[in-house]
C-alpha cells in the first residue's frame, strides 16, 4: 500500500511541474507609426518547453494586440521575473 502512495505521490507531483508557469522576453513591433517595445510574458505547459514553443503561443496572443513578435529572447522561471520589471515597463506581464 506505501508503494502505491509513494508512485501516486510521484505522478502527482510530476504532473503539477510540467503544469508550473514560466516566463519569456521578447521583442515586437507595430508599424505605421514604427513603434518597439520589450516585454514579458508569462506561459503555462507546452510553451515552457523550449523557445520555438514559446514563440508560438506568444506571436499569437501579440497578434490579438495588433503586435508583431521579432524575437523570443529567453524562456526562464520565477527566479529571473524580477530583474526584467523594470526593462519591461508597462509590458510586464501585459499580455
């Protein structure tokens, strides 16, 4: 019976930090005027797993912005959120 408790707890447990969010900064544009602005963004599941999956889901919820994405710069967690606020400006966290 604490086998089974300790391979539940496990499965558990891994599926809570593949759910866990993370981060991405990126660069976009809008044209006509040209404007840029950095960013952050913060993502949830398959789009932590690397920076093209990021890439993906973040173009995307830009696009409802009438934003263009450049570049996905980093994918990263919690611990690198607080150094990018002030970069970020009043794109942290926007979309």
């Amino acid at each position: 019976m604490t086998r089974w408790l300790i391979i539940l707890s496990l499965i558990v447990f891994s599926a809570g930090a593949a759910q866990a969010a993370c981060y991405a900064d990126y660069k976009a544009k809008k044209d006509s005027p040209l404007r840029l602005h950095y960013g952050v963004m913060q993502l949830d599941g398959a789009a932590c797993a690397n920076r093209n999956a990021a890439q993906r889901v973040v173009g995307q919820r830009l696009k409802r912005g009438g934003w263009t994405l450049l570049n996905v710069m980093q994918v990263f967690d919690q611990r690198g959120l607080e150094q990018r606020k002030a970069s970020a400006g009043k794109f942290f966290l926007r979309y």
